[in-house]
C-alpha cells in the first residue's frame, strides 16, 4: 500500500478573515459616507463606522494568524 502524500489543506482563518476584513471596509465606507445627521442620538456616535473599524481589525488578526500557521507549518516541513 502506498503511503499517503502529504496534503496542504486551507486553513479555515484565511477565508474568515477576508471575509470579515472585506465586510468591514465595506461598513466602514458606509459608515463614513452615508453617516446620519444624528448618529446615536446620546454619544453622536456613527455605529457603522466603529463597527466597520473592529471587523477589518478581527479580519487582519486572523489572517495575521493563518500567515503565521502557514510559516510555522513551513518551517517545519509539514502541513499546518
């Protein structure tokens, strides 16, 4: 029986991480160009923006992590 070959497989962070990135910019960009006049009435504060903002940071901080899996992984000589 012949041994299996070694596999990369996607790490399930890339994907995630475009996607909440890709989302947020797109709140963030809303946010900032369709902002209401009042915002949230007690802080004046433009939720779409801020909210764009956290989703593009949690999308960078997963596709940090999946890049750093992948030079681990590579360094090592084997799949994640």
């Amino acid at each position: 029986m012949a041994s299996p070959s070694p596999t990369r497989t996607l790490d399930i962070r890339w994907p995630i991480g475009l996607l909440f990135a890709a989302m947020g910019v797109a709140l963030a960009f809303y946010g900032a160009a369709f902002a209401p006049r009042g915002a949230v009435e007690p802080m004046r504060l433009n939720l779409d923006l801020w909210w764009g903002f956290v989703l593009v940071i949690f999308g960078a901080a997963m596709i940090f992590s999946a890049r750093r899996a992948d030079r681990r992984a590579a360094s090592r000589g084997g799949p994640g």
